[in-house]
C-alpha cells in the first residue's frame, strides 16, 4: 500500500507541474459522462441530449413528460424502450416568475390515455408555491398493460407511483425534503410453445413478481454569491425496496461537499479548495437463502479532497479520492481524479479530458430495473470498481442550436454486472415423464474482471421555433477474462428522432432506434435420458420506429396520439422475453 501512495504522489506532483507550466487552470468541471453498466438489450429512456446544461441547485421541476411503455415491464424497473414524448412546458413554477412578467402560472397538468394493449394512463402533475418562500410538487402516476404477448403466459404489469416534495427558501440556504412511493408489477413468462405450457397453472404465485420502493431524502445547500464564503451542500436519503419473494434491500445515504476560495497563488483568475465525500449503508436479504447467506450489510466511506482553479481558458479540477468499504472484510481504496476543460471558445467549443475511478454498488434498485425477472435467491450485490479510467474529448454548441459531443475513454474494472437465466423444474414426474418441465425463466446475476473501451457521440438541432433533431450512438468494445462471457449486453446502439411544429398547432414527430447484436443463452432438455445442453447465440439485430403527434386545441388542453413498435417486431430483450408488438395510445394532457 506505501508503495501505492508514493505512486499516486509521483503522478499527482508531475501532472501539476505539467499544469503549472502550461497554465492550465480552472473551476469548470469537466463533464466525464461516465459510463455506467448498462444491462438495457432495448434503449431505454428517451431524454435528447443536450449541449451545455448546468444543474443548479434553485433549479424548479418541469412538467413531466410522456413516456409510454410497449414491453411487459413497466416504466423505471427495467431496460425497457419507450417513445419520444413532445414536452409541452405546461407549468411555470411560480417561484420562477417576476411581477413584471405577464405569464399565465398553470399549477396543475393532468394526462389521460388510453393504448390498444388495454393500457390506461394516468398522470398528475402539481407544482405552485410562493416566490422566494416555498415551492410544493405533488406527482401521481399509472400505467399498466393487460394484454398478453401471443404463445407466451400472462405478460401484464403495472406501474403506479405517489411522489411529494417541499423546498423552502431563505435568504441564503435551501432546505428541500422529498419522499415517494411505487409499486411495479410484472410476470415471469418465457415460453413460446404450447408444449412449454401444457401442465402451468398460470395462476401460480411461483410466476408472479412484484416490486415496491419507498423512499426519503432531505438536502440543506447553500445559495451563496460571494465565492469566499463557505459554500456547502448537505444530502441524506434512503430506501426500502422488497419484492413478492422475499428479497429487499434497504440503503441510506449521506452525501457533502464543501468549497470555499482562497488567493492561493496570483496565478489563477480563480481558485478554491473543496472537501466532498459520502457515506452508504446497505442491507440486502433474502428470505429463501439458508440462514448463514440471508443478510449481508455493506459500509462505505469516500472522502475526495480537491483543489479546483482557472486561467484563462484552461480549467481543471484534482483531488484523491480515499474509498474504503466494508463487507465480509474491510478494503482502503485510492484513486486519482483529474478533470481538464480547455475552453478554446467559451460557450462554442471545449476539450476535455481527465482520469478517473472508484466503487460503485451494484445494488438490487439498479439491477431490477434493468432486468425485473431476477431471481429472488440471491443477495450478493458486489461493488463495481473502476480500477482506473481515462477519457477524452470535445463538445461544442453552434449559434445556440446546433449542438455535439464526442467522448472516447478507456476503464480497467471489475464485478461489472451482466444476467444468465435460471430454470427451475416442476415436481420430478408429477404428470407423467413428459410433464418435468421449466417453470420459471429467471435470472441471476454474474460478474466480470477486464476492461472496456467506450465511445459516445450525440449531435442536437433545436432552439428553434418549429424543428428538433437528435441523433446518439454508443459504442462499446469489451475484453474480459478467459470463460466469461456477457450476456446480453449490447456493443452498439443508436437513436436518431425529429420533430416539427407545423402553424404552431400541430407537432408530429418519429423516433428510430438500431440496436446491435447482444450475445445470449439458451438451455435444451432431454428429459429421458437427463440430458442437459447450454448453447450460446446472438440475439439479432433490429430496427424500431415510434411515431406520433401532438395538436395544440387551445392553450390548456392538447390531443395526442402515439405508435410504438411501428413495425410490429416481437425482437428480443432476454432469451423468452420478447417485447410487445405495435400499440397505437390516444389522449389528451390538459393543464389548469
């Protein structure tokens, strides 16, 4: 471990004199965009990306947006595709409005749908408070679908949410408590023959799954001016999440980050020193494990010291992060953090690039919304540790409309996720030889050591009165040890959507998604003879087309229509879990 540290030591002090002597300095912290595991075989969410946003601490909720599901897992407990919506700025907080501005304050958003797969929609959205005091949002949520997917068992879900949040405002602090409720409900299902389900009981608790989640959060931040004083932002949160057999997990969360200027050096137009850390807990269980391996409890520490200035067009951020997390045993980790930004147009064009890496848990809410036909005999959820990371690249913004972004980066890891199926068996001959078939299609999950190169892009038209363009791709090229093979994770994926506003009534729209290739598993039986075969294929490539429109009646209340899976594709998320064919929604979103 010294060995290590005077390493570290070495790199850190050469960096800084190559920083030093180029002067490159600055606060502007580089956005690494840093990859998460993503386990989706479909894309899922559709968020355009968008060059240069900040998030900022007095930032108000927007109304929230359309999104509609057409894959038998409701929205948020899975890698799931849902279709681009059309935002409709229906709610203007009224802390965000000034007396001088004649702007009607609707408070309320309500949206009403109906989908040809029987899937009602229901969404309420409310947001009003006093400006400068307080601001209180209330959001309710439904979305279920009860058509099944043809030769396959009951495929319907559900998904409901109740979320609350008040944010009071003082002259310099901010004081927001947040806390939510959801229930998300799916079926194991998996076959595709008649043979396969000849002796189910379709009714089988056994096939039935469910999640619920509850949550809590409290965040007391600073709104200070003046970068001499002590800037601060104190976040504690936590959650509960179970599902029907008996796993849960429960995590609470504490996170801080404090900075303040200091006239360290005469170099800098700017410069601060910053403490940031946190602290987690987790408890994961499951209630079907013999009792040794039921409950497992993790802790986790971070503390990042930094240092953060700016000279011109160069800006940079380092520190050392000091990880240190306790399961069966207790680890001390350490990990450089350099982040450059090079502004080479302030606002039009910039460089970045930096090193990186850490702990992350790959917890249970992670997993299950990913992949909801987890396996509930299971409660090892081990910590991905980015070894090391690398990345590089430039975004930029042209006239305030045209927007890119390109990053490369290169990360050493391991237990980075990804899925294989279980099968379990009915009785052993309880209907005859023939009937000793798989009832359930469920998942474990597995781990893997190595690393990975990634590369994103994204370009984005918009800004302007009547045309929106977005196009993103990822790519990723993986190399892990000798036998591991990841499962349904694909290499390649991209979207690409439009929208326009035809006489400021009418907005259609259409949005492409192209996935790649995903490696699978598939089991054959022999159950005469007991043979057992485990055979590997590719899940093939597709395309996918949503389409809609949006007409503007008048200016509370807008008609709807969308169409998913335009070309009627039953493609494959996991081995037996298809995806739903085409769904046509109609509704209406009327604010007041």
């Amino acid at each position: 471990m010294d060995m290590k540290i005077v390493r570290i030591n070495k790199f850190l002090l050469l960096v800084s004199c190559i920083l030093l002597v180029s002067n490159v300095f600055g606060q502007n912290k580089a956005d690494t965009l840093k990859q998460k595991n993503n386990e989706s075989v479909t894309i899922y969410g559709t968020s355009r990306p968008v060059t240069g946003e900040a998030l900022k601490i007095s930032l108000r909720p927007h109304a929230p947006e359309l999104k509609i599901s057409t894959v038998p897992v409701s929205t948020g407990f899975a890698d799931i595709k849902v279709p681009t919506f059309i935002q409709m700025k229906a709610i203007k907080p009224s802390s965000q409005i000034r007396i001088s501005q004649q702007v009607k304050n609707w408070k309320n958003l309500l949206t009403l749908g109906l989908g040809s797969r029987i899937s009602p929609w229901l969404e309420y959205f409310y947001s009003g408070g006093r400006p400068k005091k307080y601001l209180l949002t209330v959001h309710l949520f439904h979305h279920s679908s009860f058509l099944n997917i043809k030769n396959y068992l009951p495929s319907p879900y559900t998904y409901s949410k109740a979320g609350i949040s008040y944010d009071k405002y003082f002259r310099y602090h901010v004081l927001a408590i947040s806390s939510s409720y959801r229930i998300s409900t799916n079926r194991y299902y998996g076959f595709n023959t008649a043979g396969d389900t000849l002796h189910f009981d379709k009714n089988d608790p056994s096939l039935k799954q469910y999640y619920q989640l509850a949550t809590f959060g409290v965040k007391y931040a600073s709104s200070y001016r003046y970068i001499y004083k002590l800037h601060h932002l104190f976040n504690a949160k936590g959650y509960y999440l179970s599902d029907r057999h008996g796993m849960s997990e429960i995590n609470a969360h504490f996170y801080f980050d404090m900075h303040k200027g200091f006239r360290v050096s005469k170099i800098f137009n700017h410069q601060q020193l910053g403490l940031e850390g946190d602290f987690d807990y987790f408890r994961n269980s499951a209630s079907l494990l013999q009792a040794r391996y039921r409950t497992l409890q993790d802790y986790y520490v971070r503390v990042l010291p930094y240092f953060d200035a700016r000279y011109g067009i160069f800006s940079f951020k380092a520190g050392l992060n000091f990880e240190w997390l306790k399961q069966k045993e207790a680890r001390l980790h350490f990990y450089p953090y350099l982040h450059v930004n090079v502004n080479v147009a302030p606002g039009v064009f910039s460089f970045f690039g930096g090193v990186d890496g850490g702990l992350k848990k790959n917890s249970l809410l992670d997993l299950s919304r990913r992949n909801p036909y987890l396996d509930s005999e299971q409660n090892q959820f081990y910590w991905e540790n980015t070894k090391f990371e690398a990345f590089g690249g430039f975004r930029g913004n042209i006239a305030r409309r045209f927007g890119f972004e390109v990053r490369a980066a290169y990360r050493k890891f391991s237990n980075m996720t990804y899925f294989d199926y279980v099968n379990y068996f009915m009785n052993s001959f309880r209907n005859g030889p023939s009937s000793n078939l798989m009832i359930k299609n469920q998942f474990y999950v597995f781990y893997a050591k190595g690393n990975v190169f990634d590369l994103t892009g994204s370009l984005t038209y918009g800004n302007t009165p009547n045309l929106d363009i977005w196009l993103k791709g990822e790519y990723h090229k993986y190399s892990v040890e000798r036998y591991v093979k990841l499962y349904y994770k694909p290499l390649f994926s991209m979207r690409l959507g439009v929208s326009y506003l035809i006489n400021k009534k009418v907005k259609p729209w259409v949005e492409v998604f192209y996935m790649g290739k995903r490696l699978a598993s598939h089991s054959v039986y022999g159950f005469s003879n007991c043979v057992f075969l485990n055979s590997d294929y590719y899940l093939s490539r597709y395309f996918d087309i949503d389409l809609g429109m949006d007409y503007h009646i008048d200016r509370q209340l807008t008609g709807f229509f969308r169409i998913t899976n335009l070309l009627n594709k039953q493609y494959f998320r996991y081995n037996g879990y298809p995806v739903a064919g085409l769904e046509v929604m109609v509704g209406i979103r009327y604010r007041f």
